[in-house]
C-alpha cells in the first residue's frame, strides 16, 4: 500500500523545496501517530535561504510602511482563519492542551497584527542640538538578514513574536524551527507564504541545531540573530555571532522562577498561582514556578491545597476534550524529568504527590503533575532547569528569607509573590532579581505588548516584544543637518 504520511520541505526564495532528507514528526500523546516528515536540511538549504534573504532585503527594506503593515494584516487573518487547523497541529505534535494551544494560536495572530498596527507609528525624534544651529534626527533603519532561531515549546507563538517584527521594521528572515516540533512552524510558514510577501523576504528551513543553526550564526551576510532555547545552547550561540561578523544577538533562555507565598496570603490565590504556574503546559514554560518559597506558618495549609488541587488535574491525549495536562513533549524530556525526581528525593526532598508515569490508552510521554516537599535551595533540585511538570517547595521562616532564597540562583527570568501587603509587594519589586515580575498571580503568562525578558542565565540583550522589539530589529541613525547662511 502505498504511504499515505506526507512530506514537508523548506520554503526557500518563495518557493516550497523537497528535502533529501526527512526527520519523522511524533505525537507524543500517541507515538504510533506519525504526524508526517519534515524535511532535514542540509548546508545548502540554509546557504540558499541566506542568500535569498539578502537578495530580497534592497527591495523589502525600502517599502513603505503601510505595505508592510498590510502584509503583517494579511497574515493575522491568514493565521486566524485556520485557528482550529493550527491549534489541532500544536496540541497533537507538542502535547499542549487544546485549550492551551489555541491561546497560543490566537496570540501569534494577535502579534502579527500588533505589529501591523506598531510599524505605522512614527518611528524616530527630533532634537535641538546644545551648541550649534543644527536639527538632529534620528531614524531607525533594518539590520539586515535576521536568523531566527526557535524552541519545540512554543512553536507558533515565539516564531511569531520574532518574525513580525523582523518583517515590520524591514528586515529579511531566515526562520529555523526546533526539529522536535516543525509541523505548527510549517503551517505559519505556509500562511506567510500565502500571503504574498515578495520571494526571499521570509525563508523557512528546518534541521539541525548543530548544522543549520550553527550555520546561520556563521554566515557573514547574516546580520542579526534572535535565538530562544536552553542557557547553554544560546551561550555558544552568542559565541558563533559574535565571532563571525560581530552579530547583533538576541537570547531568551531558561529559567528557575520562585513562587513566593507569604504568611499573609489568600490560600486559593496562592494554589491557583502555584497550579498554573508549575503545571500549565505541563510545565514545559521557560517562565513556570518550578521553586514555590513557602512561608512556615501557611506552608501546611497551602500543600495540602494544592495536592488536592493536582489531584483534579486530568493527564491524558492533548486533544482529549477533558484533559487538563497533556503528556510531556518526548521521550528523552520525560526521562530527565524521571531523572530530576529521583535526584531531588536522594537529595532528601519528599515526594508529596505524583512522581510516575501515567498508562493511558495510547503509548505517549504521560507523566502525573509532581510536587517535592522539604527541599533546600542550594540542591541541583533547585538551581538546575528541570522544564516539565515538577515543582519543588522550600520552607522559609520570614520575608527576608523569602527574597534571599527567590534570588539565590543563577537565572532571572520571570518571579512572583502572593501577599495581602502592599509594602511587601512594593519591596519584592524592587528586590527581586527577575525581568518579569508578578503579585499574587501566576509567574507564567505574559501580554503581547509589554517587554519581556529576564536577566544573568536567562537573557541576554535588548528585550523582546511589544515596542522594545524595536532596539534589536532596528539599528539609529542620527542625522544632523546645519541649516547654513540663510
Ligand atoms: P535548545 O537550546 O535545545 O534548542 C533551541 C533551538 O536551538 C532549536 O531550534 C535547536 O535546534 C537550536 N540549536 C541547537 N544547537 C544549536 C547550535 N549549536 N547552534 C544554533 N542553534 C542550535 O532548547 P529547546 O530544548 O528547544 O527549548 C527548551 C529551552 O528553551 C528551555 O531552556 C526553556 O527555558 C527555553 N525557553 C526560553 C524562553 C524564553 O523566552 N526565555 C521561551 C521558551 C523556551
């Protein structure tokens, strides 16, 4: 019989290419699913894509802004007219409820049109020079050819946020998705496709970190390179950039975020955090609440809650109409997880719920939401990233300790607090040594036009999103004209 799986190949100078190689694309609710191959790329493909993407930049980067806008339109609406398609696709190759997956869906639409609706603002200043009769302008032109470089997690949302405003502000793209989630990154790259952009402005090539990604931080007729993905791989990722040319580099990487729940706080407020935030998208955020900093005199009440809390929580297939946690994303994710759990109960931490995979109908990477009680801060537990549904909860006996231990780590990239006192609300702002920060919510979840990023490990260069996108998309220009004998 002959096979029915299809084929996915590069989108390279406005046209789709067969591959000569192709990676397998599994459902990790039901690894017998073969979602379809995607094509792996070899040295070529992404030295095509490059200089197709150079070819087209002359041209795309002098386009009046109300062009652009009405492309980054095109695409929005292209992205929502096939939300369920899209959303469907997400939830079947990373294991995101469909609930969740459709949130993500409708926020890359979203971000199209924020940018749509950005890049028609005035763009640059005017100043009055100090010392002399000249007029100063300043004007914010595109780098170039920007790599992107992408993570399984959220595979619509994060190309989105850095495609649209590569495009907006008049840069050319080259987009490398994660090899463990190309099928939802392939669908955007069709919309985009179909929307009309000119041939060359925005290439897809899937593959390999080690080759293509390597191979864009490489290349001198890339100029720009925003990567999202582990802390290590984005060091040498930053390393290769800045080696080759000079790069402007963008990083959002891993994070190890607190959860503080103080003495004072609402006891369904704290869970419901402290739920979302380690277990939504089965904890395989970069800003889940993996460390909850627990005060001692509402520690007792506050496990006991959200045990029962995870207790309600339903694993089970992504696309199941009453799943509350789909499976984790493969096999090799599941196993550190198993890995994480062991070590933190040698390290002398107790397992107060889960900790097991879950039997399901179908042969997928289920594993129960885990919750490890009596940990300390200075554990691998709780320094290293774990990214899936595990969390761990340190016991502190006042505020001060609260704030030493939410710090004490090498990451920063997202921290919230849950607490009646305004003052002590205040005072976490100011402390805490996160990008994001969050009172009495959870620490994951963030808006669409509002700077996001973290600091240390976490992060490295200008801020993602919303208007700060600006300073990494853009490069200033500033024009002094004198004005002359009159
Ligand atoms: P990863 O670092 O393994 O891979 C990320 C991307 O880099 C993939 O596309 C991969 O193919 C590519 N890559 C791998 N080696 C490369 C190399 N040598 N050169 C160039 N590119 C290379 O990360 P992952 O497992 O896909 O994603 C999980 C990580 O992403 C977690 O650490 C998570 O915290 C982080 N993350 C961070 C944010 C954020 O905004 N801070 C958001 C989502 C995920």
């Amino acid at each position: 019989m002959a096979s029915t799986v299809s084929h996915h190949g590069h989108l390279i100078d406005g046209h789709f290419v067969a591959g000569d190689e192709f990676s397998e694309n599994r459902n990790p609710s039901n690894t017998d699913d073969l979602i379809g191959l995607y094509a792996r790329g070899q040295q070529k493909d992404v030295d095509a894509a490059i200089a197709a993407a150079a070819e087209a930049f002359t041209k795309w980067s002098s386009t009046r802004p109300a062009e652009r806008s009405a492309a980054l339109q095109r695409i929005s609406v292209g992205i929502t007219a096939r939300e369920a398609e899209l959303a469907d696709m997400l939830a079947r190759e990373e294991g995101k409820t469909l609930a969740e997956a459709t949130g993500e869906v409708k926020r890359a639409a979203a971000t199209f049109s924020y940018y749509a609706g950005e890049i028609l603002h005035a763009q640059g200043a005017v100043y009055q020079s100090l010392a002399t009769p000249a007029s100063i302008q300043t004007v914010h032109r595109p780098v170039g050819v920007v790599g992107i470089i992408t993570p399984w997690n959220f595979p619509i949302a994060i190309p989105a946020w850095k495609a649209a405003p590569a495009l907006a502000y008049g840069n050319t793209v080259v987009l490398k998705p994660a090899e463990l989630t190309p099928g939802t990154s392939w669908l955007l790259a069709e919309i985009i496709h179909q929307s009309g952009l000119p041939n060359g402005v925005f290439n897809f090539v899937m593959g390999s970190g080690r080759l293509i990604g390597t191979r864009l931080t490489e290349s001198p007729l890339v100029k720009a390179i925003t990567f999202t993905g582990s802390s290590s791989v984005g060091k040498s990722v930053a390393n290769s950039a800045v080696e080759h040319g000079l790069k402007k580099v963008q990083l959002e990487m891993g994070g190890k975020n607190p959860l503080i729940v103080m003495d004072d706080a609402d006891i369904n407020t704290a869970v419901a955090a402290a739920a979302d935030g380690a277990f939504g998208s089965t904890g395989q955020r970069c800003t889940a609440s993996s460390r909850l900093v627990v005060h001692d005199t509402i520690h007792d009440r506050f496990v006991d809650a959200l045990v029962a809390r995870m207790q309600s929580i339903i694993v089970g297939d992504a696309r199941a109409s009453d799943t509350t946690m789909g499976p984790v994303v493969s096999e090799s994710e599941l196993q550190q997880d198993l890995d994480y759990i062991a070590l933190g109960q040698r390290e002398g931490g107790n397992l107060a719920f889960g900790g097991t995979t879950l039997e399901a109908e179908t042969s997928g990477y289920y594993l129960q939401p885990t919750l490890l009680t009596d940990t300390d801060n200075s554990w691998r537990l709780n320094q290293e990233e774990i990214f899936g549904p595990v969390a761990s909860v340190i016991r502190v006996h006042d505020y001060e300790e609260a704030i030493h231990v939410a710090n004490d780590v090498d990451y920063g990239l997202s921290a919230g607090i849950i607490t009646t006192s305004l003052a002590r609300a205040h005072d976490f702002a100011a402390r805490s040594r996160a990008g994001i920060l969050s009172v009495n919510r959870s620490t994951a979840g963030t808006d669409l036009h509002v700077p996001f990023g973290g600091n240390r490990a976490s992060s490295y260069g200008s801020r993602e999103q919303g208007t700060a996108a600006r300073s990494f998309f853009t490069t200033t220009a500033s024009i002094y004209t004198n004005p002359g004998e009159v």
